[in-house]
C-alpha cells in the first residue's frame, strides 16, 4: 500500500483491539464497533437513542485513557483495547455492584430469561455478586393498568427517560434523587405510574433491560429454555438492537 | 486400584432442599460417581456431624444462628466448601425478607398478620435466632466455588463434580450459567 | 431578580427576568420549611417545567426538604477541621441528645432538627454549625448545653449571645492578592483601554493557571472561549468552595468582592460576555447581602450595566446564583447544569464549557481566585505577576490552613512555598501529616514535608488540612470515605455504589474485624471508582485511601487480624435484633 493509501484509511479509522474499523466523522468509539458487529458491553446504550455513559461497562482504553466508548468520538489513529482481562475485570466488578445496590432475585423475577443484567452476567461469566448486599427498600408503583414500576430492579441506566422523552414525546421519567438514593421518578403530580399515559406500545414500556418495568398480564409468557438469553448471548443480541426507525414505522 | 472414594457432605440452610433434589436428578450417573464418592454429613444420609470431608456442598443461605454454626462446622471440616444454588449464593428468594427489618417482619407474621390466634412472637430457646438480614454464604466464611442456579441442573452438578474427582478444578460451561 | 434595581443603565430585559428556579425553592421552603408534592406542582407551573425536573431538583440538593424541619434548623459541619467530631466530645451526639431529637428527624413539636452537613468553611473557627442558615462558631460542650436550653427557651437568635455569630478573617499571611486594596476600577480602566487582545495577551503571558484545583491556563481558556462561536458568551465564577477544608473563597467574597466582579468583567470584555454569574454555595448564602452590596456600587460606579466606564456598546451584568447543597455542582459542567435549573449531574466532556458551556453556549468558568488574580495582572502588569511563584505556576497561592496548629487561617504565598515553611508559620508542632487539596487532593507524610506547593509539586485549590501526631487517620479516611459517598451525583455506577463499598470497607477495618484480604480488596475497589468513573469525583474518590496504605500502611496492618478470611459482617451485631425482640440472653442467642 502507498503511504497516501495508508492516510486515508488512517484518517477515519481506529483500531479496535488490533483491528482496523472505520468510522463516519461524529460516530463515537461504540457506533463505529457496532457497525462492524464488534461488541462492546454495555448496558445503558441503545443504539437510536442519546448515549448516557452512566452503566460505565464500555469502558475501554483509548490511547491509554481509559473512556466510555459511547459517549467518545472515534478519533482519526486511535487505538482502542476493549476485549482484555483487566477491563472485563472491571466490567464485572461494575455488574456486580449493579446487583447488589438493588434488590435481584432472580428466581422470582418475571425477566428473568429475557434480562439484560443477568445476560451481562452470564457474558462476564459472573458466578456470585461479590459484594456485601445493599438490601434496599424501593417503592413498586402498580397504579397504571398495564405497566408496572418495580423499582428494585432498576439499574438507573436512564433508557426510558430517553425513549420517553426523545422517541415517545411523552417525558414519563427522571432520575430523581443523589447517589445512592437516586431512583426513577414518574412525572405526574402524584407520581404514580397510573396517572401518566404511558403506554405498553411505548418505547419507553418496553426498552427497560431489567425487570423493572414490566408489561402486565405477559409475565413468564416464553417457557425457560425458549427466552432470549436461554439461547443467545448479549453480544449477539445487541448486534440487532435500534430504537425502531422511522420508515419502519410508516412501513 | 482401590480408590480412596471422595468424601462429600451436604446440607440445606435457608433453603428449599431444590438444590439437592436437582443433585439426585443425576439419576443414573449417579450409580457411577457413588464408586467414586461417600457421602457424609447430608440429608441424603443420617449423619449429623460433619467429619472431615473434601469437598462440602452450601444449598440456601444464612438466616440463623443455627445456619452459621452449620456452616462454620462444613468450613472447619472440607476442603473444598462450594455454595450451591441462588439462595446460598445471593440469600435468594429468603431474601425477600431483607426488605424489611426483622421486627416488622416477626411482628406481621406472629402478631399482626391475618388469621393469627395467640399473637406471640416466639422465644423458645431451642429455636434458632434469627439474623437482621439473610446472607449470602460468601459473606460468613471462605467458599471455594460457586454453582449458580435456581437449582443448578444435574449436568451442572456433574460438571462441578467430576473434574474434582480427579483433582481438576472445576469449570462450568457458559450454557450452564444461569440465574433462575 | 437578586440584584437590586437602581441604577438606570440597567438593561430593561434583566428586570422581568425571572427568579431562579433554585431561588424561588428556596424562597417557598422558607415559608413552609419545606418543600410538598404540591409546591412542587405548584413550581413546575410557574416555571413552565415538568414536574419531575423540579423533584428531581428539589431531590438532588441536600438544603431542599421534602418534610418540614424544625424552626431552629441546624446543620453541623462534619467537616475534619470544623466538623462536629473535631474535638474529644460527639457534639452532634450531645446536642441530639439535649434537645431530644434524633439526628435528621424532626422533633414532634416542630421546634428542632439537627442534622450533619459536608464542610461549611468554617474551619479556622472550630467547630462550627449553620443554625437556620447562619453560621455560629467555636463549638464546645458548654456552647452546646446553652444552645440547647435557649432553643427550648425558644429565643431569637438575634437574643443569642451574638459574638457566637461572629466571624474574624483571619487573614495570617498577606501578598500581592491579599494585599492589593488598589482602588476599585483601576484594572477595568486598564483593560478598557488595552482592549480585549491585548488584555489576552497579558493574561496568557502571566501564566495565570486555574486556582480552583486542575490548573488549567486562563488565558488559554479564555482564548478558547473567545474564539468559540455562540449566540452569547458567558462568565460564570465558580464559589461552589466545596473541598472541605477550603475556606479562601469565603475571605475573597467577603474582603475582595469588587476585584472579583473586575476580574469577572475584564473577562467578559476579552471574551465578549453580557452577563456573567456568580454561583455561591448554599452554604455561604448568608453572604449574599454583603455580595449585593458590593454588586450594586459597581453598578453605580459604572463597572458594571451598559456602557461600562463609558465605553459604548460595553455592557456586562452580574447575578448570583446560590446553590443549595451539593459539592458535585463545583464540577464545571456540574455548575452549569445547576445555573439551568437542574441537578447537578457533570455533563459528558467534551465539548467543554469554552465552547458548549450555559445553555449551549461559550462559557469561561473560572474560580474565585483567579478572577482577582486576573484583576491584579492587568493592574500590575504580568511580569510583575511572572515575579511570584515559580516557572510553571506563577503568582501567588491563597491557601487555608486549618486542622491541628495554632493559627489556621488564611495565607497567602508564592508558588514554591514548602510545606514545612507552612507548618512552622501556622504554628504546627509534632506534625505526622498534612492533606493537602482536601479529601480529594494529596496526603504529604512528615519525611516529605520538603515538597512544594505547585502545579508541578503538590497542588491545591486551597485546601490545607493539618493531622497532628495524636490523630488517628483512619478515622480521617473514615470521614473522606463517607465524604465522597455522600456527595457522589450517582449518575454512575463505579462512583455511586463503590464510594458506599469503601465506607463499608473501611468501617470493616476500623471496627478490627477485616484481614490482609480486605486491603487488596479496597485497593481493587479504589482503582475502580478512579478509573471508570464518569467525572472528576470518582476520579479522585479513593486518592485518601491509597494515599493512606501507601505512607502508612501500618495503620493498618495494625488493625486487621492475622487470618486468612472473615465474615463481611458482624454476626453477633446480626443477632442483636432478634435478642432484643425475644429478650433471650442464653448461650445459642450469641456467636462467636
Ligand atoms: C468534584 C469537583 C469539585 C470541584 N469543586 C470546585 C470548587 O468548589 N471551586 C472551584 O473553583 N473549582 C472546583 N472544581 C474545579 C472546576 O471543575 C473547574 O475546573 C474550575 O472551576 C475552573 O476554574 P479555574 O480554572 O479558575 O480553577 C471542582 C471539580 C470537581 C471535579
Ligand atoms: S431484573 Fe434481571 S437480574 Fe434483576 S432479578 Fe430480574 S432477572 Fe434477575
Ligand atoms: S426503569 Fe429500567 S429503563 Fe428505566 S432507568 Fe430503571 S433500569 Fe433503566
Ligand atoms: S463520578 Fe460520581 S459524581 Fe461524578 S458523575 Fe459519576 S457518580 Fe456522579
């Protein structure tokens, strides 16, 4: 190759634990991976959507710094490492404290199977939850008739405030509260669920990566061994996600 | 050659005794590791004091007083001590109770709950006392591997089980890692 | 509207601004001593937000209450230097326990709460608390028994004993900031007829860094910020002076507050601003007076409004806005967020204020400090300035200098200053170390007390902690570990639930029931929060803590037991519960 040859490719690429991936100028380190099906975990993104880089699980080292890749700009000659043992250390260390500042039993929790949490779990090859248990006590809004908030299970990752606000118009949630007492809030005077108009059809009802907002009435719908983690993993299953598109939409 | 059998004890904490019905559910294979293993203490016999031991499987987790020293007893006593099944790994499902304090909960149950006659909170001292939280195992002593599950399957016990019969360590394959 | 309306070149569209969000909060919990679901609704109205911004907001900050509090409010620093524990007495304990209340409950007749706060820079003055947002000073158990009985005795605090009330500016040791009571307008006239660019060029060439903590250039943020295009560029003084044990800012706003307002202006000159904020901390509200004051001679001097000194087409005006309790909003990005009404959750970086800053717009954020800094250099020239301090960090430093010596207070240096010249100035003997930059900064033990104050030695934003030999400076860590937990946004995970781990970590260790195995896992748990984390709180959360193992692992060593594992609780505590319920005592009741 001439070194002209070897510019341009520098000039929108980086390199992905070795590898060479383009990019489009305003696509983050994440954007750039999924499009050529490179997966970095993450928990807090969906593709469509304004990242957040709250989850902290696509943390890689770019040029040595260590970044959240869904909220970093692809840089022309970065070199990014992602799939190490010393990050998915960390990224293990991290899902664990996910779960044990909430309440997850997951032998009795309706997402089970279909969880996003304990598919990161089962990525990270996670056996136990390492830290000392928060064990605390959240309110569960069962006001609305087909939706229901079960704030245990929450892992703040902001997903349905974005789906709500940016793809649903609707603003149902915030994030209410600092630190450790920060929690998912409803936008309605009351508060309650019940009171907002929410929908089950809505973005925002249906992207929660946990059990903690729930459709009603379709609990344990897939027998086990037939969910979505039963029988693929978040890697490959995050390949396929997007917030549904417009022409979608009108199609 | 006369092998010398492994030496297995087991027994449930607060647990629902699922963990060991998925153990027996090895069915067959069963016959084949029982040339290979002894059983010690463990519902499965009627031992009642656990003798040293290699390896000491953990189901349910530690509600009580009585759960710690059972489960100080296996440490002393095995080798390899491993916490088997959501509940001793995580408290599991008696871990609902971790949401409440332990007054609001004996208080609902023995005092203010539906249906209840003679409202007592019970005090015997033959009953075990009751911890503030329910535990997961790690949290009391030193537990040498996890078998995750709500149970683990057979297949997952044997793969727990069998490298170790010959002095492997254990590695339990990813479509085997489950939750629930 | 905060500032008083009189002068008459005041734009016309500043006078129906409308209240700050934080503002009117306040305001509303004043009347109701707290703030319900319904004013909440009531808020998002007039403001035209949703309701859940407004909970969100009122739930971020630690000075909104969702319960009323008591008509006497106190909040006690838990500050290491003016904190409730910094002598041998719990005072919080004791005044709990005078008035009957439990801390952070309100007691049944409405009357009193008492609660803990993070540091209230008052750290020269011992300990120290905010009683319905005043500070009162110099703590000790007799103050506290009279306290209590003049709360029964439910007298006004203008009936109270009022040297209590009294704050001296302890100003130690002067140089060329502290010193410089050079009339007000002088460095405005100068950089008014200089003009922006070479106002710029001046800064730059003085080497002006950054004196809230990171160091960065002025001029170079200001060159930044100037080039940025926008619909408006702002100025925003960041008086958040959160880092405990940091307490300059407070003497600058009180001594200094018409330098500062020049600085903010000559700034708004080079950048090209119309208007500029102060953000103070809510902390520091009872200062707004004095700050209203000073506001109002610039504006009737002419130093601030429309054609300022008589340049036309120069306007440029200041507003305060106080926050309400969250160290996190003295964070850049944090601050923006919260002059717009929200909580203060750092924005993602970059884009950087400079050039994304308040509403999207170009912003130069800079601290107290080096606004006057600022002001002094067009005064005195750079090279004046270049004088002071060293190559890379020129000028002075403001330090405040509290803890275990005989003279806290503030000190002024050059750059290059050593630690030990510091020591022997504040009347420090027997010093084992010194924390300096706060909970977030650096902890210098005895045998480095050669080191230098410098963005190339050791640097600060002020901070000057001092540990005598008595101390423990595990309980030190202790304070740091639930400083950080407490004050954590929880926007993200490594911050939000490892700075609760480390409490719980450290409590292990202090209670002597942790093993070697314990340390490694803080030190796992320190990396973590530092290098996954999303802004610069978790970024330096755990710096104590390695600080600490570093230079004195003994401490320790000292407390962990020689066993190879241990539970992560404390089982016998497990049980006290349940003894308590059954009223057993017998031998199975207990373990261990
Ligand atoms: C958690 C945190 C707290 C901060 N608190 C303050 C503060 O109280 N005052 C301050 O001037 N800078 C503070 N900073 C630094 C600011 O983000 C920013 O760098 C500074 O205001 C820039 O002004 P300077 O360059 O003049 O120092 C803090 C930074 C962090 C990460
Ligand atoms: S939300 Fe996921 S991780 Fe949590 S309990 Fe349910 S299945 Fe388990
Ligand atoms: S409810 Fe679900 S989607 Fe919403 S913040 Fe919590 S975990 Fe995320
Ligand atoms: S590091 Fe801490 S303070 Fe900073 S964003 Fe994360 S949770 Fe918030």
């Amino acid at each position: 190759m001439t070194n002209e040859a070897n510019k341009a490719i520098d000039a929108n690429s980086i390199t992905i634990d070795g590898e060479t991936v383009p990019f489009d100028a305003g696509q983050t380190i994440m954007d750039a991976a999924l499009a050529v099906k490179i997966y970095i975990p993450h928990l807090c993104h969906y593709p469509g959507l304004t990242p957040a880089g709250n989850c902290r699980l696509c943390m890689v080292e770019a040029n040595g710094k260590s970044v959240a890749a869904c909220v970093t700009q692809a840089q022309s000659g970065q070199q990014v490492s992602s799939n190490t043992p010393e990050l998915n250390a960390a990224r293990l260390s991290i899902t664990q404290m996910l779960f044990v500042e909430g309440n997850h039993i997951c032998p009795s929790c309706e997402k089970s199977g279909n969880c996003r949490l304990q598919a990161m779990g089962y990525y990270l090859g996670m056996l136990e939850e390492h830290f000392h248990q928060f064990n605390p006590r959240r309110e569960i809004d069962a006001s609305h008739s087909t939706v229901l908030l079960d704030r245990d299970r929450c892992i703040l990752c902001d997903l349905c405030v974005r789906a709500s606000r940016d793809v649903d118009k609707k603003n149902v949630f915030a994030i209410a509260g600092r630190g450790i007492h920060a929690r998912l809030i409803v936008n309605t005077a009351s508060g309650k669920l019940g009171d907002s108009n929410i929908e089950a059809k809505d973005l925002a009802a249906k992207i929660c990566p946990v059990g903690a907002i729930l459709i009603r009435e379709r609990s344990f719908d897939s027998p086990v061994a037939e969910r979505i983690y039963d029988r693929q993993s978040i890697s490959d299953t995050a390949m396929t996600e997007h917030v549904p598109r417009k022409e979608d939409d009108r199609g | 050659m006369a092998e010398r059998k492994l030496k297995i004890a087991t027994t449930s904490l607060a647990g629902c005794f699922g963990c060991h019905m998925s153990f027996l559910d090895i069915d067959e294979k069963l016959m084949l590791l029982n040339d290979r293993i002894e059983f010690n203490r463990s519902p499965l016999t009627d031992i009642k004091q656990c003798s040293p031991s290699d390896i000491g499987l953990i189901e349910g987790g530690v509600c009580n007083a009585d759960n710690v020293r059972v489960l100080r007893e296996f440490r002393a006593n095995c080798t390899i001590l491993i916490a088997v099944g959501a509940c001793a790994i995580t408290g599991g499902v008696p871990a609902m109770r971790n949401y409440f304090d332990l007054r609001e909960c004996l208080e609902e149950v023995y005092l203010n709950g539906t249906g209840v006659t003679n409202p007592q909170i019970p005090s015997d001292t033959e009953l075990p006392l009751l911890l503030d939280k329910v535990y997961p195992v790690q949290e009391v002593v030193k537990i040498d591997y996890f078998l995750p599950g709500c149970p683990p399957s057979a297949d997952a016990f044997l793969q727990l089980l069998v490298p170790q019969l010959d002095g492997q360590k254990p590695q339990l394959a990813a479509d085997q890692l489950h939750y629930d | 509207m905060l500032v008083v309306m009189k002068n008459q070149s005041w734009p016309h569209s500043l006078i129906f601004d409308k209240q700050h969000l934080l503002h009117r909060l306040y305001t509303l919990q004043q009347q109701d001593r707290h703030i319900s679901a319904e004013t909440i609704v009531r808020v998002a109205g007039e403001f035209n937000l949703p309701v859940s911004q407004v909970a969100s907001v009122v739930d971020f900050y630690s000075f909104f209450y969702r319960k009323p509090v008591g008509r006497y409010h106190m909040l006690l620093s838990n500050c290491t230097s003016c904190g409730y524990q910094a002598g041998k007495t719990d005072l919080l304990k004791m005044l709990c326990r005078s008035l009957n209340v439990d801390p952070g409950v309100t007691r049944a007749d409405g009357l009193v709460s008492i609660s803990e706060t993070s540091c209230i820079g008052m750290c020269d003055h011992g300990a120290s608390m905010l009683i319905n947002g005043i500070p009162l000073v110099g703590l000790d158990e007799t103050k506290v028994t009279r306290i209590a009985g003049l709360v029964e005795q439910q007298l006004t605090l203008c009936q109270w004993p009022q040297d209590w009330f009294q704050i001296t500016r302890s100003i130690r040791q002067s140089g060329m900031l502290l010193n410089n009571t050079g009339s007000s307008g002088n460095s405005l006239t100068k950089a008014l007829s200089a003009g922006p660019g070479r106002t710029l060029d001046m800064i730059e060439h003085s080497g002006l860094r950054g004196r809230g903590g990171a160091g960065f250039s002025a001029g170079k943020k200001w060159r930044l910020c100037r080039e940025a295009t926008g619909d408006a560029h702002y100025v925003v003084c960041n008086a958040d002076e959160g880092e405990p044990g940091t307490f300059k800012d407070r003497v600058l706003l009180q001594c200094h507050a018409g330098a500062l307002f020049e600085g903010m202006t000559i700034c708004a000159l080079v950048i090209g601003a119309r208007k500029g904020y102060l953000y103070l901390r809510g902390e520091y509200r009872y200062l707004l007076a004095h700050l209203q004051e000073a506001l109002e001679l610039h504006y009737s001097n002419n130093l601030l409004g429309c054609s300022i000194l008589g340049h036309a087409g120069f306007d440029f005006d200041i507003e305060i806005v106080v926050g309400a309790g969250a160290y996190i909003c003295g964070e850049e990005s944090a601050l923006i967020e919260s002059l717009e009404g929200k909580p203060g959750v750092p924005r993602i970086r970059p884009p950087f204020p400079v050039t994304h800053g308040y509403l999207g717009q170009p912003t130069a954020v800079n601290n107290v400090e080096t606004f006057i800094a600022a002001a002094y250099i067009v005064t005195h020239g750079s090279d004046n300035f270049r004088m002071a301090g060293t190559e890379q960090s020129t000028g002075s430093k403001i330090l405040s200098v509290s803890g275990d010596c005989r003279n806290p207070g503030i000190y002024e240096y050059a750059f290059g200053v050593s630690i030990q010249e510091i020591l022997d100035d504040c009347g420090a003997d027997n010093v084992q170390a010194v924390q300096i930059g706060g909970p977030a900064g650096t902890l210098v033990a005895h045998r480095d007390f050669r080191r230098r104050i410098s963005f190339e030695g050791v640097s600060t934003g002020g901070s000057f902690l001092v540990f005598g030999e008595n101390r423990d400076l595990l309980t030190v860590n202790q304070n740091f570990a639930r400083f950080f937990a407490h004050e954590s946004c929880g926007f993200c995970t490594p911050c939000r639930v490892g700075t609760r781990l480390m409490e719980g970590s450290l409590q292990k260790i202090v209670d002597g029931r942790a093993v070697a195995a314990d340390i490694e896992e803080i030190k796992r748990l320190s990396s973590l929060i530092m290098r996954y984390s999303h802004c610069g709180l978790g970024h330096t959360a755990a710096n104590h803590m390695l600080d600490s193992l570093r230079q004195f692992p003994g401490l320790f060593e000292k407390r962990i037991m020689q066993q190879a594992f241990s539970p992560q609780i404390d089982l016998e505590a497990a049980l006290e519960t349940a003894r308590q319920i059954t009223h057993r005592d017998d031998a199975d009741a207990h373990l261990d």
